[in-house]
C-alpha cells in the first residue's frame, strides 16, 4: 500500500488543489478553526495565498466556521467534561477563534432557552458546575470538613467557574 504523504516531491510546495485535499483529511477527524487550519497548511508549507484561498473556498463550501466549532466545543465541554465559562472562552481562544465569536457565543448561551428540550445538558453555570461536582465526586457524600470543601471549591475553580458560583453549588449540594 502506497503512502498518501508519497504523490508530491516533499521539496514542492503544495498548489491551491492539493492544500484543499491537505485541508479535507485535516478537517475529517473535528470541526477546526480557521486559525487550526492556515497553521497546518503552513506546515504542510503552503504559501501565504494558498492557505488564504484554500481557508476562503472551505469558507464558501461551509466546512469551515468558527461560530459552528465554538457551539461544537462548548457542546462538548457539556457533555464530556462541564467546564465553567471562563474555561471554555480561553480554550476557544487558544484554539485561535476571533474575539467577536467568542462574544456572540457568551451572548447565544446566556439565554436560558439556549438548547432543545430533547438534548439533556447543562444549561446554566450552576448546573454545570453541579454536573462537574457530581462527577468528580463519583457518588460519594460532600465531605463536611472545611479543607476537604476548600479542595473540592478549589477543583470547580480551577474548572473554570466563578467562586460565587461555586459557593452556591456547595451550599446547595451540602444542605
């Protein structure tokens, strides 16, 4: 079996057809940002116009968006691993998407109404961060000692979520 790598002489930069081909095989395991993309395509050492056309037609085609992979991330964070805002906003910039994006995905979940009824995540900060303590916790009993709820506050901070929101969710979980 041929090697995919073994069509183009390495030494030759890839033209506008084969960053797209780069771009779809890159693009097939997740969603990526735009950001993701042009850094790979310079890898692979395309030129700086042909990671611009090749991002622009996958921009035309629709497998490239960032409001569509900060929903997907965000998604994600709620059903694997609930995340506070904070959290989910600095890996979305890490992963390169425009500030004006991240806005307008603050904006689209503040709204209570922000899912269907028939998808059952966490809607609000508070339930994601019941959700992350119930996980963390594994069904074990809040312990009621002060350093062992400081570890745990501690442990929702560091997932992202604001202290007051973490007092909340103790006090309501302990009660």
């Amino acid at each position: 079996m041929a090697d995919r790598r073994a069509r183009r002489d390495p030494a030759e930069p890839p033209d506008t057809p084969a960053a797209i081909e780069i771009a779809l095989r890159f693009l097939a395991t997740r969603p990526r940002t735009r950001w993701e993309l042009e850094r790979r395509l310079r890898r692979a050492g395309a030129a700086d116009d042909v990671v611009g056309s090749a991002a622009e037609r996958l921009v035309e085609l629709g497998y490239l968006d960032d409001a569509a992979f900060a929903r997907w991330w965000g998604e994600q964070r709620d059903r694997h691993g609930p995340r506070g805002r904070r959290m989910i906003e600095f890996e979305l910039r890490q992963h390169g998407v425009p500030h004006d994006v991240i806005e307008a995905y603050r904006d689209e979940h503040a709204a209570p109404e922000r899912r269907p009824e028939d998808v059952a995540l966490p809607g609000t900060e508070r339930e994601r961060a019941r959700e992350a303590l119930e996980r963390h916790l594994r069904g074990r009993p809040i312990p009621e000692e002060r350093k062992a709820l400081q570890r745990i506050g501690m442990y929702l901070v560091r997932r992202g979520f604001d202290p007051e929101t973490v007092r909340s969710t103790l006090r309501d979980e302990s009660v």
